[in-house]
C-alpha cells in the first residue's frame, strides 16, 4: 500500500530551535556527543545496556544501593532481569525525595464532576502516604501481598497507590466502573488480602454505587480480609464490622513517619490486568525499577515533562495510563490533574474547561474521544483559552486523518506536537512515541520509542516496509511484564512464541518510505477479504472522509465467497438523513480510497457505539452482537445501550430492501425513530 497520493502524507509540524535545544532530549544527547535523532534512536538500540544506564543517571533515580549490571539474560530472553543487584523503591523517587526537596510544591489537582476542587501537596502526601503505609502494616499487610484498589479517581487513590508500594506489596489498580463479576475475577486471581472502594462516586450525575459492587465482589474472593473504604461522596452504605474499615479512622492514630522499603530492582509492584477484550484477563506484572525506567524515559523525554509542568490523560487508575501518568509526572516532580467525571458533563466544554481554568499543560486523550467532541462543533472550544497547553498526547487506537488535524489545529493551533504513542499494559509504556525535536506526519506515531528495538514482520518473520506487517520488539525492555500472574506458559505463548526471542504484540504496524511509522489496528481485529488482509481502522478512516459521518466502526464477519465481509456501523453528523443514497455514497467512498476489493457489503447507521469510559470504541462486543455470539465481559463499556443498537445479522427490516448499489447489499437501519437516528 503506497502512501504517495495521499494529501495526509505530508510534513505538518517542526520544532523551531529554541525547543529542540529546551528540551529534556537534546540535554541528554549533548551529555553523549550525540547530533541527531537518528543517532541517539540508533544509539539507544544498538547498545540497550548503555542507554538504560544513561537513562537512570540522567532522571537521578536514587538507588539505596547501586546496581552492579544492568541487565542479565542467562536465563533467557523472556526473564531478563534489569539492574542486577541493586536496591530502590519507586516511592522514593517518586514523593519522598519531592517531599523533602519541594514539600510546598503541588503534586495533585483533583477535580470532581461536579466541580469540587482538591490540591495536595509533596509534602502532604508523602505524610498521608506515611500513615496509609503504618495503617496496611498494621493490618498485617507487608511485601509481596497484593492490595486491590477499586477507587474512583481521587486524592485518596494516590495515597492508597503509594502506601502499597511504599511498604513492598503489589498493587492491583482496578478500573472504577467495573461490575462485581469483573472486580471479583481480578481480585481472585490477584490473591488480594485487602480492598480499598469507596461508598460511591458520580457518573453523568448519577450516584454509582461503587461499595456495593465490593460487597458482591467480595464474596467470591476468599483470601480478602478487609475493605478499606473511602467516603467519597459522604452517602449511607452497607457495612460489614468485620470486614470494613473506614480509610479516615484507619489513618487518624498513625504517625507520618514511615521508612520506605529499600526491594530489589526485580520486585514487583504493580499488577496491571489486561482489558480481557480478546480473552480472561492477563494479570501483568511489572517491578519498581521497571516502571520506574520505561514511563520516565517516555515523559521526560517523549513528553518533554518538567517539573513546572501540568499533566492531564483523560483515563482510570485501573487502565494502564493511570499509573503511568501519577509515577511520571510525580518521578519528574511536576504535577497531574485528576479528574473524576465525563468529559462532556455537563456540557460538551468541560474537557477544554479544565484545561482552561487548571493551566494544563500536557493533555492526553483518545481519538475517540476526539471525534465524539469534534461533532459537537467548534463553539464550545472557542470560548476557553488553550495556551497553557504546550504538548498534546493520544493512544490507544489508530487516527483517522480529519480527526487528528481537527485536534492538531483547532486544540493545538497548529503550533503543538501530538505525541501519539503506542505500547500496551504488558510493557507499561510505549514501543512506538514521536519525539518533541522531529518533525510530524498526521496519524503517525512518528517512530520507535527510544531503547525499543521494534521491527515490522511479515508472516514468514521478515522485515517489511511499505505494507502492513506485524509489530515485534527484537530485544528486551524494562518494563516487559515479568510473566504473567502465576501463569508462566500463557505468557510464552501470548509474546514470545511466533518467532525465537522475538517479541510478538499483536497489532499491524507499517513503515513508509520516509521511516514514519502507522498503526492499523490489532492483529486479532484484522479482516481478510478475498485474501488482502486490512484493519478497521482503514475502513474505518475512509468512511470518515464522507462529510456526513463523524464516527464509524468496522468489522469483518464470515463470508462463504470472500472469506469474510466488512460490515461498518456509523454515526451521523446532526441534519444528516441516514437514507439509502448516503449508503451508497459512504460505500463509494472506502471503494474510491481503498479499492472494489473492500467495498463493504452493509452500512448500518447508528445514534451510538459501544465505548468504554475513555472513548474506545469496543469493536469485538459489535462484532458479537452482530453475529449474535456471547458478548463476553461488558463491565468496562460505558454506554451499554448502544449495544442494544447493534442488531443481529439478518433482521432486515422491509425499508432496507431496496435495490443495492452493484456488488454489495444493504444493512437494516437499527430501530431507532428517524429523529433519534439523526442525533448524530
């Protein structure tokens, strides 16, 4: 696939000089003689042992005992070990030494939907950090026991989060608008002896009854002893006085004294659950020294964080970009802003609202996200003043090309780089992020993460460039999960099987002509038509070049001719009429763009689509519903009753009958009345 025509294939954003020689990035290349962006992601592959080690001096990372060798593969590639011999702890870097040097400094704003403000500073949260630690120890938590945080976004969550690490146990972050079945998976699997919950948080103005899903989630997990329970929003719930603590008496005698634990660098402290989209869910597990290593490599030098900065990723404690953002912004000393609420609550600003009235300076996002505001029209980012912002962030799917350039000119205008990074949980961090001193192509991630030795492959185990192939990592990082919980086989099979110590991700990357790399989607979403492999998320792109759409998701389903079929849901722009010409003209579209090949053989036009709370479209629950299959784990969807508008195959309705266009048929419309169809 050739990108030559393409008006998007085009250099959009260069650094002027005074950036690139403010930034965190060019201080570490002049510090190593290194003249270029080739030379220093050359140099930070070429010799991973070198760069890691640079890396750790660079961030000042304190060790209570320095490392001897920084890696060590005798026992294979997948069980690397990093900074043999050494001792640290992510908390000492990550508050108490901001704590000691800059206590006054703020390193958390949080705020609620609706609207209450909370700041704390190093020096306040380090000391309830202290007493939350001399709590768990008195509880008789201690290193290696696991604790479950199941909290919505709030300064107590970071406190909880840090008290864990601080005294050697593991914390398991827990996504906040989970059901009971999905919180109790977790915790059973994690072996969790104590729970922190809250007796509620709010969600588009409604109370969600977040203790009460502990309670029924508790029952399942026979190793939890206790629930340590944060009043939140001040309201009456159950209580069990065996089991329940309150977080404010738990604390209330405790000293803010604590003497953070010196681990060992493999240690772990985080276990981070995949979504279970594509399977049960994958406990990751992932150490101090690796976390530590990987997300401060991404901020300072990706992100270019400082400590006079203001981060703000729209996500969940229990997604990876929750703790990724809190150890990032607090390892640098900075601060983060953290928001409990929708981002189009109470009115479509509110997202440009906090960015205004917070003076954020790096802002995060998904580019679903980013379509779901944009179709609501360029007033209401107008009215706020943006020029704070100084980086802008996104991940977790692929772009399509208005969408990004509306984020990239209307938020950034014009001026700001899009730092588009791509990795996973298994990595807590990025195999591919753009740097702040390159230049930028649209819906590019630019290139690979610096020390990331990543390739595309074909099938055969080839390199590949120009067409999509299969993103690998040939070295190991970090931060690569240490195994998965206590299912070692799983995790060989699920990374290190396809080609001998060779990473396998899993997801459909590309390499152009000028080294600036794209993603196309997982792997495990891929569509064979006729025997040409696509993602969604060029279909996808194509449909959303059509000025009537402004949301789409495609799928492929079984086809006994072709292999498989793509079927595309869309959503409308208001006033847009969902007929059967503009059927026609969006199936044109992806024909005109992609070829006959991948024309689509139904367009369903939908008032929504199924996401989860930070705005990822969930295509694999359409494709269940459409196909009429298990839906599978649905706690994490935010809109349910958009899957309600996703209509099993076959339910035609008699107004879908018309003649279709040569080569393809007609998708049924969804049930909704024509009014509610054009919502858009």
């Amino acid at each position: 696939m050739s990108l030559a025509g393409d008006p998007f294939n085009r250099i959009i954003w260069r650094p002027n000089e005074t950036e690139v020689r403010e930034s965190n990035v060019w201080r570490f290349m002049s510090r190593h003689g290194l003249s270029s962006y080739e030379d220093l992601l050359t140099k930070s592959t070429s010799d991973i042992g070198w760069f890691w080690d640079a890396v750790m001096k660079d961030l000042r990372i304190f060790w209570d005992q320095p490392y001897q060798r920084v890696y060590d593969t005798s026992q294979g590639i997948p069980w690397t070990r990093w900074f043999v011999g050494g001792k640290l702890n992510l908390v000492r870097n990550c508050l108490d030494r901001h704590g000691a040097e800059q206590p006054g400094a703020v390193a958390c704003v949080w705020e609620g939907e609706e609207g209450a403000i909370r700041t704390i500073n190093y020096g306040d949260l380090c000391q309830q950090s202290n007493r939350l630690a001399n709590g768990l120890a008195s509880l008789g938590i201690g290193k290696g026991d696991t604790v479950g945080i199941y909290l919505p976004m709030s300064l107590e969550m970071i406190s909880a989060f840090y008290a864990i690490l601080r005294i050697g146990a593991v914390a398991v972050p827990i996504f906040s608008g989970f059901a009971p079945e999905a919180v109790a998976t977790r915790l059973r699997q994690a072996e969790a002896k104590v729970l922190f919950t809250a007796d509620g948080s709010l969600r588009r103005g409604r109370v969600i009854g977040i203790k009460e899903a502990a309670d029924r989630a508790s029952e399942d997990v026979p190793t939890l002893q206790h629930r340590i329970v944060v009043k939140h929003l001040n309201i009456p719930v159950p209580w069990d006085q065996e089991k329940d603590i309150s977080y404010c008496d738990l604390i209330e005698q405790e000293s803010t004294h604590f003497e953070t634990l010196a681990l060992d660098p493999e240690d772990p402290g985080l276990l981070l659950f995949t979504s279970g989209t594509t399977g049960p869910p994958k406990g990751t597990l992932h150490t101090h020294a690796g976390s530590i290593a990987q997300i401060g490599k991404e901020l300072a030098y990706h992100f270019d964080f400082k400590p006079s900065d203001r981060f703000f990723w729209l996500t969940d404690i229990g997604w990876m970009m929750g703790p990724w953002s809190i150890i990032g912004a607090h390892l640098l000393g900075g601060s983060v802003l953290i928001f409990d609420g929708a981002p189009n609550q109470p009115r479509p600003d509110r997202l440009w609202d906090l960015v205004d009235r917070h003076r954020v300076t790096h802002l995060g996002i998904s580019p679903t996200l980013i379509r779901m505001l944009r179709r609501q029209g360029d007033d209401w980012v107008s009215h706020h003043d943006l020029s704070s912002l100084r980086i802008l962030g996104s991940s977790g799917e692929p772009w399509d090309p208005e969408s990004y350039m509306w984020f990239f000119e209307r938020i950034g205008k014009s001026k700001l780089p899009i730092i588009n990074i791509s990795g996973g949980t298994e990595i807590i961090g990025c195999f591919l992020a753009p740097l702040p001193i390159h230049p930028l192509k649209p819906c590019t991630l630019q290139g690979p993460g610096l020390g990331m030795d990543i390739d595309v492959f074909d099938d055969d185990g080839l390199p590949v460039r120009g067409r999509m192939g299969h993103l690998v990592c040939k070295q190991p990082a970090p931060s690569m999960t240490r195994g998965l919980w206590k299912d070692r086989e799983r995790y060989l099979k699920s990374y290190w099987s396809r080609w001998e110590n060779v990473w396998f991700h899993g997801d459909w990357a590309m390499i152009d002509e000028e080294g600036y790399w794209s993603l196309h989607g997982r792997s495990d979403d891929t569509m064979k038509i006729s025997g040409r492999r696509t993602g969604p998320a060029e279909i996808e792109s194509a449909l959303l070049q059509h000025p009537a759409a402004t949301e789409a998701a495609a799928i492929g389903v079984p086809d006994e001719i072709t292999g498989e079929a793509i079927i595309a849901f869309v959503i409308l722009r208001p006033g847009s009429a969902p007929n059967d010409t503009l059927r026609h003209a969006l199936i044109d579209e992806v024909v005109q763009r992609l070829g006959k090949s991948f024309r689509p053989r139904a367009i369903y036009f939908v008032p929504d689509l199924p996401k989860t709370r930070s705005a990822k479209i969930v295509r694999r629950v359409i494709k269940a519903k459409y196909l009429g299959n298990p839906l599978g784990e649905l706690s994490s969807i935010e809109n349910p009753a958009a899957i309600e508008e996703i209509k099993p195959m076959g339910r035609i309705l008699p107004e879908d009958t018309a003649t279709p266009p040569q080569g393809g048929t007609l998708g049924r419309r969804g049930s909704a009345s024509p009014e509610e169809r054009n919502c858009g």
